[in-house]
C-alpha cells in the first residue's frame, strides 16, 4: 500500500521509513484495520461464527446458510454495528444455541416482534426456512396472545369467527391471486372490533343471542367508522344463528376529503423528476402517484417483472393485466432503480427471489407503506391527496371504461371518479366507430 510521498511519487511505508504495516494480520490485505490489526471483513467473519457457534463449540449446520449470507454484505462495517446492536442477532445467537431444528412453529411460540419477524425472513432468505404468507400465518399467534386474557364466553366465540371465517376466507383468496400487502392490519381489525363489540354488550349486560337492532345502531353511533367492521363477525354469528337478523347499515361514499391542487401536482411532478437531490425511489414513487393515480399498496409492491422495454423502444409498466406506456425520464428512473439491486437492505436477493423497486431492510421484503409515505411526506407529498388529484384529472380526460383499463380500476370505481371529474362522455360514445343511435 503506498502511504507516503516523495520527489518521485507515492510510495509504500517501508521506503517513507514508516513501520507501519496496513495488512490485515488474518487476510493479509491491506487497508484500514478495523479492531486491532484486522481488517473489518475479518472481525465479521469471527464475529459471526462466535454468533453462530454451538455450546458444543462447533458452527450450527442448520444456520450455515445464514453465515454465508451475513458475510456476503457488501458493507462489513455495518454489519458488525449490526450484530452488536441488533435484537434479531441477540435471537439469533439463542437460536444457534438450540439442539432442536429451528421451524416456523417454534418461531411462532416466541413474542412476534420486529426483531422476529426480521430474524424470520432472514431464515427465508437464506434458504433456512420454507417461503410463506407472513401476513396470514402470523395470525394464530397474535390471536392466542390477543384471547389468553380474555373472558371464556368471549374465547368460545372468537376463536372459530377468526379461524374459520376471517382467516379461511383470506386463505382463499391468497390462493386466487398474491393476498394485499398489509392484509394482516384488516384481519387484525376485524377480530379487534369483534372483541370490542362483546366486551361492549357485557358493560350493558346483554348477551348475543339478545342483541337487536337499536343496540347494533347505539353501537354503530357512539363508535368511529373502524366500528362498521362488525358487519364481518355479525354476518358470521347469523349464519351460525347466534344473533337475530342485524345489520350494520352501508355508509354512503364520501366526497375525497383531501386533494392536491393541481398547479401543486404539476410542480412536485417536475421535481419528482428532475430533482437529483433527492433519493431515487422517492423520486421514482411520487411521479408514478402524480401520474398515475396508483396507490402507495401498489407502488411499493412492484418488482423488476413489472418492467417492460425493449432496446430503443418505448417502455411500459405492467398494472394488472395491462401495459401503461412510461415518459421516457420515468423509464428512465425505474430502470436505474432496478439496477440499483438491494437499495436499503443489506443482503442480495436469494436466486429466483422477487426483485423489489423499492427494496426494504426486511430481507426479501418491500419497502413497508408506511415507510414510503413518510419518505414521500418528507419529499413534501401526501399520497392520499395526491392520488386524489391524479385520478380526478385522468378522469377528466378518458372515459371510465379507458380509466378502468388504463391503471386497473374496478369500473364502478372509475365511474364514480368520472362523476366526481364532471364530464360527459356520451359524446366520446356517439364517436366510436360502428356506434348505431339507439343501440346502447
């Protein structure tokens, strides 16, 4: 390593009279030392297999996948302030320390927190653990942790509501079509306002099988809107004939309560995309709102596959079962941000694994909803209102079947943005050729 400097030029420490030696004393490469005389890849390496080491003494066979896979990060630094602050490493270390296999239903006995479910789909990624829908299958635990308080006749009522109605149906669908991300937050809400609802009728002394409709109604009145959620639990308590015939009225669809003005949309839209100070995924999510009208659910949900451009050609971005044509300077931003690879996560994606745009700190996980929106906040974009007035001017321009098409909109739902844009379309119908008067 050259470190000094004469008449000649750079030159090593030797020939500078310094006795320094900048090799690592276990690689022998040189550079900055990390922890004494080792370089920082070296600390990481003992630093992981003292992490992963058995009380036998010997590394754990099961979790060498994950030592390969905490090694291969591209920053050792990192990783290092990583194990030693981290209380995924803290239960990982206790994991290695088991005789017994490492399995999604021991891990499913332990307190569901940020630090399990990281540790968890880092066990995926590393190819320790079986892939499977995280957001249905950590249900069960919440609910037994939710219940182990709760009265008998509460449990006896719950306990099949939650299993054989909410989570049976949510399997079915997932097993359609890939179940919404954050799914996990409704299912939770369902079953919370159903607990809520029995612990209400007790402080009235009611039971069930008593409940009527003034009661539903009192209830629907004194609550918020997350109340209307016991339409689930009651419509299930009827088929079960557990209740009489009650119903939780439907509300009636509000105006958008929040829009962005449109000369506000078209200035964050040219930021969004020539503002190079500002992170690129930041950048790339808030043109697709402005533009598109996408919602953040989706936005964040997009992988490299929904990418779609061919050499000098125009490209596209796959919504649904339809192509969107992109601006070539937002072509441009999704395709950087498919290069960039892992983003904010530390490890690369296991072969075949889906590539996310917006790549999160979860192995193998998007960036979460509610971190993209507050980056977004922080960009000076409110997705909700953004949204809004995407949609409302997109709806001022193309019909509601076109609209439906376009961006992957239930037609009732772009029917009734199109009411919202104010336009008339019959004019757009009479246009289309082979249109009869009186035919449609």
């Amino acid at each position: 390593m050259l470190i000094g400097h004469d008449d000649r030029g750079s030159i090593c420490g030797p020939c500078a009279g310094s006795d320094l030696d900048p090799r690592c004393r276990t690689c022998y490469r040189p550079g900055r030392h990390h922890t004494g005389d080792k370089c920082a890849r070296c600390v990481l390496t003992d630093r992981v297999d003292e992490l992963l080491t058995s009380p036998d003494g010997t590394l754990n066979t099961q979790l060498a996948p994950v030592r390969e896979l905490l090694l291969a990060a591209e920053h050792p630094n990192g990783q290092i302030a990583w194990l030693a602050r981290s209380g995924s490493a803290r239960l990982l270390r206790e994991l290695a320390s088991r005789e017994e296999a490492v399995t999604h239903d021991y891990l499913d006995t332990l307190p569901q927190t940020r630090a399990e479910m990281f540790l968890r789909q880092l066990l995926v990624e590393a190819g320790v653990l079986p892939a499977r829908n995280d957001d249905l299958e950590r249900i069960p635990p919440w609910l037994d942790t939710l219940l182990v308080d709760q009265p008998d006749h509460h449990v006896r009522l719950i306990q099949p509501f939650a299993h054989w109605f909410v989570l049976r149906r949510a399997r079915r669908i997932a097993a359609r079509r890939r179940y919404q991300a954050q799914a996990g937050h409704h299912i939770r809400m369902k079953i919370r306002v159903a607990l809520e609802f029995l612990t209400w009728l007790d402080t009235l002394q009611l039971d069930l099988a008593a409940t009527d409709q003034a009661a539903v109604d009192r209830w629907l009145a004194e609550g918020t809107t997350r109340f209307r959620e016991v339409r689930y639990f009651l419509a299930w308590a009827r088929s079960h004939r557990l209740v009489k015939d009650l119903r939780v009225p439907t509300q009636a669809r509000s105006q958008p309560a929040e829009m962005l003005d449109e000369q506000d949309r078209w200035r964050l839209l040219e930021r969004s995309l020539h503002d190079t100070t500002a992170p690129l995924d930041t950048r790339a999510a808030a043109a697709l709102i402005l533009l598109y009208g996408l919602p953040l659910i989706r936005v964040r949900s997009l992988t490299t596959d929904h990418l779609e451009q061919q050499d000098d050609g125009p490209a596209y971005l796959i919504v649904g079962a339809h192509r969107l044509l992109l601006p070539p300077k937002l072509a441009q931003m999704l395709s950087d941000l498919a290069e960039a690879g892992r983003g904010r996560s530390r490890y690369s994606p296991s072969p075949g694994a889906r590539r996310w745009l917006f790549t999160g700190l979860v192995p193998g996980r998007p960036l979460s909803a509610e971190g993209l929106g507050a980056k977004l906040a922080g960009f000076g974009l409110h997705a909700r209102p953004a949204r809004n007035a995407a949609l409302i001017a997109l709806a001022a321009q193309l019909p509601p079947a076109v609209l439906a098409d376009l961006i992957g909109l239930h037609h009732v739902t772009a029917t009734r943005w199109s009411q919202l844009a104010a336009r008339d379309w019959h004019a757009f119908v009479a246009a289309r050729p082979g249109h009869t008067a009186g035919t449609e």
